[in-house]
C-alpha cells in the first residue's frame, strides 16, 4: 500500500490482505507488466505490515453464493474476505464501490 493511501487514512491502526490479493498482483506483473523488476522482493517488501487473511470456507461459500451481478473471482473474494472478518474493505474498484454487504472505504484515483 502506498504512503499516500496510509496518510489519507490517518487513525488505522491494521491491515489486513486477503490472500487472493497476492495472485492478483502477481499475475499483474506477469500478464499486464506491472513495472516491478523483482515481484518476490517487491511483494515481500509491500507484505511488510500487514496481515495476510487466508481463504476460509466460510469466505469461499459468501463470495460464491453472495447475489452479486459482479462476476471477477478474486473481487469476490476479498469483498468476502472484508465481510467475514468484519473488516473495512479499502480499495480503488469502481465495480465493488457499487456494491453492498461489505463495509468499505472507496479511494478515487489512486489505483487500477
């Protein structure tokens, strides 16, 4: 996460990732050319702070039955992700900013 997204949200004291979140990104780099020359360095470098949430079946059932018009997998995911752990989902997706059952913080224009 960048500086700039931690100083806007000022008073978070956690962070949480969902894990998908991880394939995610380094598919970015794989497939999109995320410009990153060292993605393991980079991602444990950006890992650093946080706490990484792993893919219970309790995630996996809500993000896979949730009645959602939003198809995208991994969006599903850690949209559940936020949901089962009572989390605040923080984010940049204009398709999950739409969408309920999940508490969130919408950041325009910093991000995807």
């Amino acid at each position: 996460m960048s500086a700039a997204l931690r100083k806007t949200l000022t008073g978070v004291t956690e962070w949480h990732l969902a894990s998908i979140s991880i394939a995610e990104i380094l598919y970015k780099w794989r497939h999109r050319g995320l410009p990153v020359s060292n993605p393991d360095e980079w991602m444990e470098d950006s890992l650093s702070g946080l706490t990484v949430q792993p893919l219970s079946a309790s995630i996996a059932r809500r993000a896979a039955l949730w009645e959602w018009p939003h198809g995208d997998p991994a969006d599903r995911i850690i949209a559940a992700t936020a949901a089962e752990l009572e989390l605040t989902l923080v984010h940049t997706d204009e398709v999950l900013r739409d969408l309920a059952g999940f508490n969130q913080v919408f950041c325009r224009g910093t991000g995807r």
